[in-house]
C-alpha cells in the first residue's frame, strides 16, 4: 500500500485546513491508520506535522465547514481505500 502517492493524487494541489481534516477523518474512519507509518506518509503528502494527523483524529468536527468540500474529502478517502486495497 502506498499511502503517500495517494494521497499526494487526492490533494491534487492545496486543501484547506477543514479538507484536509475531513480528509484525515475519512481515511481514519475507514482503518488507514492502522497500517504501521501511514500516519506519517499521510502527514507528509499533506505537508501537515504528524501530530496534527493525530490531533485531527481526536478532535471532533471542524467549527466551521463547507458540506460540499466535506463529500468531496469522503469521496476522495473511499477512492483511496479502495485502491489500497487493490
């Protein structure tokens, strides 16, 4: 699995601080993180700190937030998941 090609592809260009905490969310949610070093990849392709990965998983949802941004990072971390698992 190539977490970090991935999702150097999703982010396709600068996210805002709340996709790339949707993003983070949704790929959590869906047991990215539990391959050993994703976090950091993750972090990386994102050009986020590692602990900012972790802190976006703790945290709840973003104060403020555009729905239509947030189907997208949703969309964007079922693609990655399934491609993943290929």
């Amino acid at each position: 699995m190539d977490v970090t090609s991935d999702a150097r592809r999703a982010v396709n260009g600068s996210l805002t601080r709340d996709l790339k905490f949707e993003f983070v969310r949704a790929l959590d949610a869906r047991g990215v993180f539990l391959a050993r070093g994703s976090v950091r990849q993750v972090a990386s392709a994102l050009e986020i700190a590692t602990p900012t990965i972790y802190k976006y998983i703790q945290q709840g949802p973003p104060p403020s937030g555009n729905d239509q941004e947030n189907r997208w990072a949703r969309k964007e971390a079922k693609g990655f998941r399934s491609k993943a698992n290929a």
